[in-house]
C-alpha cells in the first residue's frame, strides 16, 4: 500500500510506481467518491474517442481521411433540401 500525503494546496501526486502500473497518462480524467467509512475511491473514466483512433487505418479505399471526410461533406453539401 503507498501512501500519499496531501501537500500542496490539496494537490496528491500519485506515486510514479503506480502511475505505471495503472498506465495513467497526463490528461487522464477520474471519478472521485467518499464512502460510508471516509475512503476516496478514483475511479478512470476512459477516453470515449480513444476506441475511435486508428478505426479506418486498415481501409484500403481511404488513404487520406480528412480527404473523404471533405469529400462527403461536398456531396451533403450539393444535395436538394427537401
């Protein structure tokens, strides 16, 4: 068990021995809660995009993908409005 201290302006690093045994990165972003016996729980929410990166990288007909997204926004664009 480590030990944290509250220091700097209620500011608590979190060991770098854990950091890397969570694999927490900067910018990581947590749930805090206080049980019935005073305990703070943290809890990582994950990052909802992170599944998203790198999805179309396999995909042979895009090789630029800002280029596709471009390119469907035009046609959207060029549609009659109903």
């Amino acid at each position: 068990m480590t030990v944290l201290r509250n220091d700097n302006g209620f500011v608590m690093e979190i060991p770098t021995e854990l950091r890397n045994k969570l694999k927490l990165k900067k910018g990581d972003t947590f749930l805090a809660e206080v049980t019935a016996n005073q305990e703070l729980l943290l809890k990582r929410i994950p990052d909802p995009f992170e599944e998203c990166r790198g999805m179309w990288a396999d995909r042979e007909d895009m090789y630029d993908s800002r280029q596709y997204i471009s390119d469907i926004r035009r046609e959207w664009e060029g549609r009659s409005h109903v």
